[in-house]
C-alpha cells in the first residue's frame, strides 16, 4: 500500500503480519492440541478425542505419551507467539521536498527492536533489483546509499512478478531522481 502526493511518497510495509502467518499459527495451535490431547489419552487409558471411534491408543513405549504430551504443550505455546509477531512492519517515506529518506522497522522484540534510518537523497547512488528465477521466483528491491552499502525496500516473499518490481523499481526512480541499476 502506497500514499503519493507530487514530493513525498510513503510505502507502508506489512512485514510478517500477514493473514498466512496468522492461518499457519491455528494450524500449529490445532495440530499442538491434537499431540497433547492424544497424549494425555493414552497416559488416562480414555478417549478424549470424541471425533474419532473410540479405540485404545497403544504405543511401542510407555514413554511415547509423555513425549506426545511435551510436543503438544511446547507446540500450543508457540503457536500465540507466531501469530503476533510484528517483525518488519514499518514504513519508508521518502520526502523530495525536504531531501531526505526514513526506512522504519520493528525488528524481532526485544531491547532493539525499533529501527530507524536516515538519508539524504543526494547520497542515494541508485536502486537495484535483483531477480532470481526458478522453482521460487524471488524479487528484491535495494536502495544503494553512498558509504552504506545497500538496504531492502521490499521483502522477498512479497510475491512481485518480475514486471511488477520492475514497475516499482522505475517509478521510484523517477521520483527520486536516481538510476536503476
């Protein structure tokens, strides 16, 4: 998602707070609950899964149970936090106005988990695309800083065909006034 006015354009970035991170941590979540409760099945003798015929669960192991009921429980923790990570999501605004660039991130929680950069854009030597095709095709956008090295300005998983980041690539460019390499 993009705002575009005649100096400044702001691209939001979601980062990993997406709808499929969101599907795959209820996915964990059920699969976890479904380690434990088998788990504590087998330890009670009992069915407590009511959705299956009612039959005893019989392990090579008496071992196998508590170990089913240790991943399950591990597991169902771990699920809530892979559905609130906020890693990467952020904003770049780029002002022509003012001359000046700002890429902001959260990064993985912790102390330092706030990321904020600074540049002028007279110190952005140019925008680079990098495309590697195959079984994944990946696509990623760089911003070349004089004395910085390169920085990404879009994520990998972002699924932009090859034409897209094109586009992306030569409209912002054109706005800040830079080559594409």
């Amino acid at each position: 998602m993009n705002w575009r006015s005649k100096y400044i354009w702001i691209e939001l970035i979601t980062g990993s707070r997406k709808i499929s991170n969101f599907c795959w941590a209820f996915i964990l979540f059920l699969g976890s609950l479904g380690f434990l409760l088998v788990g504590i099945s087998s330890y009670l003798g009992r069915n407590l899964i009511s959705l299956f015929p009612p039959q005893p669960i019989f392990f090579f192991f008496p071992l196998q149970g508590i170990v089913m009921s240790f991943y399950g429980s591990q597991a169902s923790l771990l699920a809530p936090v892979c559905a609130v990570q906020f890693r990467g999501i952020g904003y770049d605004p780029f002002d022509r106005k003012e001359g000046r660039v700002f890429i902001f991130r959260w990064g993985f929680p912790g102390k330092n988990r706030r990321i904020f950069l600074r540049f002028l854009i007279k110190d952005i030597k140019s925008i680079r695309m990098e495309l590697q095709e195959g079984i994944y095709t990946c696509s990623v956008l760089y911003l070349k800083i004089r004395g910085q090295g390169a920085l990404f300005l879009t994520r990998t998983d972002e699924n932009l065909t090859p034409q897209e980041i094109e586009q992306k690539a030569a409209e912002l460019a054109y706005f800040l006034r830079v080559p594409i390499e």
